[in-house]
C-alpha cells in the first residue's frame, strides 16, 4: 500500500517561496505574542490593583489608564488573556498546528486591537498590523474551517507547510515541536528572570488621612499645599512602590515611595499634572522622611518640612479589601 506522503508530490519553487514567507510571518507573529503574553502572564504589562492608585479618582484616569486598572484588578483575567496569547505563538510555531495558531491570533489581536481603539491605547496601529498578519497567516486553511463548521461530510486534510523535503524534511519534522516547546519554555523562563514580578509587603502600604498637620493653612483654599490623603502602594518593584498624595487644594502628586534606612524612606513625586500634560520646567519633588508607627494604628511622618499624623482610612481601600465570595449577597455597586 502507498503512503499518503509518498502520494503527496514535492511542492514547486513557488509554492515554497510563498511557504517559507509564511514561516516568517509566523515566526514574526509568535515574538510578538511572546512577548506580550508573558507580560501579562507574569502581571507585568498591567501590574496588579494597588493601594497607591486609591486616591485617583474616576474623572482623572485617563481612557488607557482605566484599562490598566480594570485588567489589572483581576488576576486570573490577566494571566488567562497572556496564556490565549502564549498558546498562540506555540501553535504558529510548528506547521502541524499553524492554521490553529493563526486563528487563534487573529482573534486575540483582533480584541486586543478593540480594546486599543475604546480606550486610546498608543500601540493600535501594532495590533492592527499583527490582526492582519495572524488572518494572512490563516488564509492556506480557510477552506478546511469552513468545510469543519459549516459542511458535511469527511473533512479533508488540511495543507502541510513545506519547504524541505528528503531526509532533511524528515530530521525537520522530528525537531521542529521539540524546538517550538524548547523556545516557548526558554522565553517564559527568560521573561520571568529579566522581569522580576512585584513582592508584596511594604510596610506603610496603605491609604491614609492626614489628621494632624502642623503647618498652618493657607490664607487661600486653592494654594493650600499641606497634605490631604496620602496612599502608599503595597506591591514593590525595583526596589519602590506606587505613592500618591491629595493636597488641600486639589491637585494630585503621583510618584514612589522606597526604603532609604530603618524607619525612613524616600518619596519622589512628579509635578501636578494639568489635564494630560504639566510644564516642562516643574521639578520632581525628592522628599526623605522619617516614619513611626503608633500602637493605634496612625502613622507620623516627620522631615522635610512636614509633620504629620496619618490615620488609616478603609472607605478609600474598599476596592482593594473586597474579598471575592462564591455565595449569593447582597450586591454592592457603588
């Protein structure tokens, strides 16, 4: 009896010209999908909730900046939308599994690019490009989806990219998936050493209230600069967490909080931000101070010019202390 791969003829030059730039589209569409798989995978593209962000209010998140808290809240949607990706680019890897692969991609992309689009992500020309891509990629075995889904009948064999034949097709077709699991396991394993992800546990993470001051107010609401609400995020990475702070008169200081000694540390904060933009002459603000915890929960701050009482303030952490409950309750949509 005759094989069928022995039936099969060997492709013409053409045929494996436009094969072998069809493994370079998919090799191209699986760096990408690596990449930004990995990241979220790894809960580094879209961090994770934090107490830091807990005094920016809704009107002040930016479209892209809502996105990256709404993903970045839940954990397992995260992780799940970095596997989609990562299943992906294994799949385009080997030729057996390309056509799923590239169907796969292509509706990965095509959400990620919607996504981009809602919420003014920069990188939309990116996704569109690799939404095309992933569709190109999957035009060889259109016909066969379509004669899955919506014919009857015996579903004929798909096409097979070949571009070596012999026996170094053979030798080719025995290393190529252990190749692809290679790769996919070695980016993972890189990914995770050069991106450490966030520890949790600095010690003045949380949200505040400033209940004691003892600068004197200004004559002026609008030029009162004393401290308000002070949040102090509890994920570090590289060595800092996120800190935000609510002055008296409104604006919002954005920056880091790091341990500089035993009971001290260092705050860095931008410049107030004007709509979108702050002027470009506006110095970083470097702030060292001392901390000391009380046996009532309130925390002082002392240096630099200020002293102050933090009080700890539930209301603002509710987001991040909400646990998840399986049970029926009453729902809370506040």
């Amino acid at each position: 009896m005759t094989s069928e791969l022995t039936e099969r003829p060997s492709p013409s030059w053409p045929v494996r010209i436009a094969w072998s730039a069809h493994l370079l589209l998919r090799l191209g569409l699986a760096v990408y999908l690596l990449v930004y798989g990995w990241s979220k995978v790894f809960l580094i593209q879209m961090g994770r909730a934090d107490y830091g962000d807990a005094l920016i209010n809704y009107g002040e998140m930016s479209p892209m900046g809502l996105l990256w808290r709404m993903v970045g809240y839940s954990v397992p949607f995260q992780v799940l939308s970095g596997v989609a990706e990562v299943l992906a680019a294994a799949l385009l890897l080997w030729r057996r599994t390309a056509g799923v692969g590239a169907v796969i991609a292509a509706f990965d992309m095509l959400f990620v690019f919607l996504l981009n689009q809602a919420y003014d992500v920069p990188v939309k020309q990116l996704s569109l490009a690799l939404a095309i891509g992933a569709t190109v990629a999957a035009i060889p075995y259109v016909s066969r989806f379509l004669r899955a889904g919506f014919g009857s009948g015996a579903i004929p064999r798909g096409p097979i990219p070949t571009i070596v034949t012999g026996r170094v097709g053979t030798v080719l077709n025995v290393i190529t998936p252990v190749l692809a699991i290679a790769v996919i396991i070695a980016s993972g394993v890189l990914f995770r050493l050069s991106f450490p992800m966030p520890t949790e546990g600095h010690p003045l993470a949380g949200v505040y209230r400033v209940t004691e001051d003892r600068a004197e107010p200004a004559a002026q609401l609008a030029r009162d600069t004393r401290w308000q609400q002070v949040a102090f995020g509890q994920w570090i990475a590289g060595g800092k967490a996120r800190a935000t702070i609510r002055l008296a008169n409104g604006d919002l200081l954005i920056g880091t909080v790091r341990d500089s000694g035993p009971d001290s540390v260092r705050i860095e904060l931008d410049p107030p931000l004007r709509g979108d933009t702050r002027a470009p002459d506006d110095p970083a603000t470097t702030l060292s101070l001392r901390w000391a915890p009380a046996p009532d929960g309130t925390v002082r701050l002392t240096g630099d010019d200020q002293d102050l009482v933090l009080t700890p303030d539930p209301e603002r952490r509710f987001l991040f202390d909400r646990d998840y409950s399986w049970d029926a309750q009453r729902p809370v949509n506040r």
